[in-house]
C-alpha cells in the first residue's frame, strides 16, 4: 500500500512545492524567485507537450522548439500589432494584434495544431532516428523563416511591451502570473493524465510498442499518432506564448534545435513517460541554471553530469528515483 | 467465407509461398498443418495484409482483401492471435483487452468468463504475466475485436501442458458458440477432434485438402508431411 501511494505523493509534494515556493519569496519580497517559479511552470508545461508524444507515443521530436516558438512569436505579434495599432493582414479581411491573453492562447493553439498536422502527416512516414532528423528539420526551417522576417524583428527578435490581459486577473503582477502558468500546467497535467489512461491512450501505448500488432488489431496506428503529436505540439505551443510573455521578449532563439534539445532532457531528467517527469525535470533543470549557473557559467557541465548519470543509473529519471517503478493501478 | 488462392509470396527477392489454397467456411474451424518453414506463418501474414502476396487471391466474405492494409483487414472482421503471445507488454491486462475492443458479443464480461485468470489480473502490467497468460491474454484480445474469423497462430506453443489444456479448452468454448476459426498448431491430438477441414503446407505449396476424419484415419499421410 505504501509502495503504491509513493508516486501521488511525490507529484503532491513537486505541486506544492511549486505553488508554495513563489507565495514565499511574496511574502519574502524577493520577486526574482516569483519569475524563476514562472519558468519553472512554463517549461514544465512544454515538457508534458513533448512527455505526451515522446513518453506514450515513442515519437522522439526533436523539432518542438518549432512550436514552442510559434506560441511566442503569436504572442509577440499580437502584441506589436496592438501597440502600433497596425493590422496583421489587412486583405482580405482585417486582422489585428490582440491585447486579450484568450485571443493569444486560442490562436496559439490553432497555429500549432495546423503546423503539426503538417508537420506531422509528414514526418510520422518515418520513424527512428529520420524520424528525429524530419521533425529537426522542419524546425530549423521555421527558425530561418523567423529569421528573414525584418518585419517581426529578424534575427534580434520582437519585445512585448505590454503583457497581454485576462479578466479579473492583473497579468502584469508576477504573482498572477505565475498562478495563470500554474493554472495552466495543472490542465495540461489532468488533460494528458485522462487521455494517457483512456482507450485512444492505451492504443498510442500500443502504437509505440507494436504498430503492426496494432493495425492486426483494426487500429490504423498513423491516425493515432498524428493526433497524439498534434495534441503535444499545441500543448507545447501554448507554453512558448506564455513563455515569450513572461520574458516580454520572442526572438529566433525560442525556435532553435537547443531549445528543442532542452524540451527533451526535462522530459528525460524528469523521467520519460511519467505524468510528473517534465514537472521534475524543468524544475532540476532551472535550479541547476540559476544556482550553479550564478556560481560558475560552466553550469552545463553539471547538467551533463547529471543527464549522464539519469541515462546512466536512473532510467526512470528523476520521479523513477524517488517514486520507483512506473506501476499502474 | 475464407477463399484464398494460388497464393504467392516473396520476401524480399525470396519466395516463400508457391500457391497455397485453401477455403473456410461459415462456423468451420480449419487446420493449417505443417513441418516448421513450410509457410505456415506466411499464409497467415499474407491473409492479414502483413506481408502482401505478389499473386493470387484472398477472398473474404466476398470482398478481395489481400491489396488492402492491415487495420482494413483487421476491421473487416479478421482477428489474428499472432504467434509467440504477442501482447502489449507496457498495458495492463485490461488496457489490452479494452484498447482495440469493437463491435458487439465479445466484452470485458465475457472474456473474463472465458479466461478467469484475467479477470483476476486485471490490473497486472501484461509483461509480467506467465507465458499461458500472456497467451490467453492474446486471445482474449483478438476476441474483443469480434471478429468473423479468428486465426490462431501456433496458440498453444511451448506452454505447460495444463496450461494447453486450458487453451484448448477455450477454443473448444469459443468454437461452439460458432465462430469460425482457422489455426495452425502442430498438437493432432488436440487438434482433429475439434477441426473440419486441414490443409497441409509443403515447401510453400498446399499439398494436401481434406477432412480431419481422413487425417486422423492416415498414419502414412501424418508421417509424409507431418512426422519429423
């Protein structure tokens, strides 16, 4: 019985840890640490994105960072249309920027689930390391697009003045914000929980272990997974807009192949497949950022020690190590 | 219900089938019988659209089904126990019962009532069940996708006697409420009692058609194709 509840415990304990430690640095007056939780609650939210796809459905993308950026570059766009009070696009209807966070999230989230099934239609032709190779690819071609686009800042990349707004909420409070990517990242935590356990979960499982089994079976696998890596992609995308808004700041560098590697070792630290890992790994990941990070710049020597050793020694990363075995039931 | 004909089937530039007929009727259980690398497993994954045949038909429930994929197949009612218990091994045993379930007749119920053994482990990861589980398990499975025919691939291979037994028992249950299977096994004993027609496969070719009686009665004939 206790072996059983290891693992809800150790989820309640990294949840609370996460809402508890900014209401803290609040009551601290140490705001630096407010934003650092943000982060932390961003990051993971791309993390359970990617665990969705890489974790359930085998599908190792290494082009996430495409979507993650798209969020942030619809966040930046909408914002710099709403500032100068210019239209998007002007035929053959009128659009322009948007100062509602909503009109943000839902745009994302069309944006990324449009460039997925792209994306993915193609890329799930293949698997293994092609498949690794495609999805990279396609990312680095939506970087250089970002990059030849003068209007939306080029290379130098596009800042927010204003953080976009929510009713009842004051967004531009770090608390409230932190609360809203908090909010957000329990749903996507529930979401994937529910769909991981449902029946289309159980054949996405079945689709990465044996897809021929699968299709003996009656269940077409591709459809399965397009829907898996579409739903990852919008979950993804909709941490990069929260990302880019929280920053007050999209440039190139959100849709670069580090950003998609970074994506892909929360996902491993935090322990592959498992509802919690990205929660883990992005919190590890920031912690060993700010706080070795403040203490030597070749802080990413540590990390690699530490990826090394998870690899190595914790295959079940980081939720693995102190919850034990996935188990169900 | 099952018609297949002069089928034909390479590997890569190799070729393992040389024409294999063979008929199931509605409600009939067929054998497909054999020494091993004969083609038994290869008619079998032709049949499925796992390894399409060059040449020849296949012909279900007057539809031709052997240009088709898998899942098409699989969905017109063809429900395949492949060979060596192949389950899912990260589910558990009810998410692999439930995940691929279709159709009306077979459910969870009646499953379990088939094999109570997976009723009680229910919630076990498949990977840690026995071999006979496993297997169970694999039928169970098919079942749950209802389907017209079911094809059992070498069902009760390498398992503990008393877990054959069980098997066999299962199909013999399954059998009599009329589904139509066809079978590979290598078990006679077990076997001709329960089949109509057999079919034996050589070097590719189906080589002998007739009843599991004229088998049965034929020790010459079990020792030619079947004796080792």
């Amino acid at each position: 019985m206790a072996e059983r509840m290891r693992e809800p415990l150790v989820n309640a304990v990294l949840v609370l840890a996460l809402l508890i430690a900014p209401l803290t640095a609040v009551a601290l007056d140490e705001p630096f640490y407010v934003g650092l939780a943000s982060r932390v609650a961003i990051l993971a939210l791309a993390g359970v994105g990617l665990n969705l796809a890489l974790g359930s459905g085998g599908m190792v993308s290494f082009g996430h960072a495409a979507f993650f950026g798209l969020g942030g570059y619809v966040a930046g766009i909408a914002a710099l249309h709403a500032f100068e009070g210019s239209a998007f696009l002007a035929w053959p209807l009128e659009i322009g920027g948007s100062e509602s966070m909503i009109v943000v999230w839902v745009v994302t989230l069309a944006v990324s689930a449009v460039v997925a099934l792209a994306i993915g239609a193609v890329s799930l032709r293949t698997a293994g390391v092609y498949f690794i190779m495609i999805t990279l690819a396609f990312a680095q071609m939506i970087y250089y697009f970002a990059i030849s686009l003068p209007t939306y800042g080029g290379e130098d990349g596009l800042s927010i003045y204003l953080r976009s707004s929510l009713p009842f909420v004051d967004t531009g409070d770090p608390l409230s914000f932190f609360l809203v990517c908090y909010a957000l990242l329990l749903s996507a935590l529930f979401l994937t929980h529910r769909l991981v356990n449902s029946r289309f979960g159980a054949a996405l499982q079945c689709a990465r272990m044996n897809p021929e089994r699968l299709a003996t079976l009656g269940i077409a696998p591709f459809p399965v997974k397009l829907t898996a890596f579409t739903l990852s992609a919008m979950i993804t995308g909709l941490a990069g807009a929260l990302f880019a808004e929280l920053n007050g700041f999209v440039s190139p560098a959100m849709l670069s192949w580090q950003r998609s590697g970074e994506i892909i070792v929360f996902v491993i630290l935090g322990g592959v497949g498992r509802l919690f890992g990205p929660v883990a790994g992005a919190a590890l990941f920031i912690l060993l950022e700010s706080f070795i990070g403040g203490w030597t710049d070749r802080w990413q020597l540590v990390l690699g020690l530490v990826l090394l050793s998870v690899v190595l020694f914790a295959r079940g990363g980081v939720i693995g190590l102190l919850a034990g075995r996935a188990r169900h039931d | 219900m099952l018609e297949v004909a002069g089928l034909e089937t390479f590997y890569g530039p190799s070729q393992a089938l040389f024409g294999v007929d063979l008929v199931v009727g509605e409600g009939q259980m067929v054998a497909l019988l054999g020494r091993n690398g004969m083609g038994k497993t290869t008619t079998i994954r032709s049949i499925c659209g796992l390894t399409p045949a060059k040449r020849g038909s296949v012909t279900f429930r007057g539809r031709e089904i052997h240009r088709l994929p898998a899942f098409r197949v699989a969905r017109l009612g063809l429900g395949l126990v492949p060979e060596g218990r192949r389950c899912f091994p990260n589910l558990t045993v009810r998410e692999n019962l439930i995940a691929t379930a279709r159709g009306e007749g077979w459910d969870l119920a009646a499953v379990t009532a088939l094999f109570p053994r997976l009723g009680e482990r229910a919630g076990q990861i498949a990977r840690t069940l026995s071999g006979g589980e496993q297997q169970m398990l694999a039928i169970g499975r098919a079942l749950m996708t209802n389907p017209r025919l079911l094809i059992l691939d070498e069902a009760t291979e390498g398992l503990a006697p008393v877990i054959r037994q069980e098997i066999w028992a299962a199909i013999r249950d399954v059998k009599g409420r009329g589904q139509s299977i066809l079978l590979v096994d290598k078990n006679l004993k077990d076997l001709l009692p329960l089949a109509e027609a057999c079919v034996i496969l050589e070097k590719g070719r189906s080589v002998w058609h007739g009843s599991a009686a004229e088998l049965a009665g034929d020790a010459v004939l079990q020792d030619r194709f079947l004796g080792v």
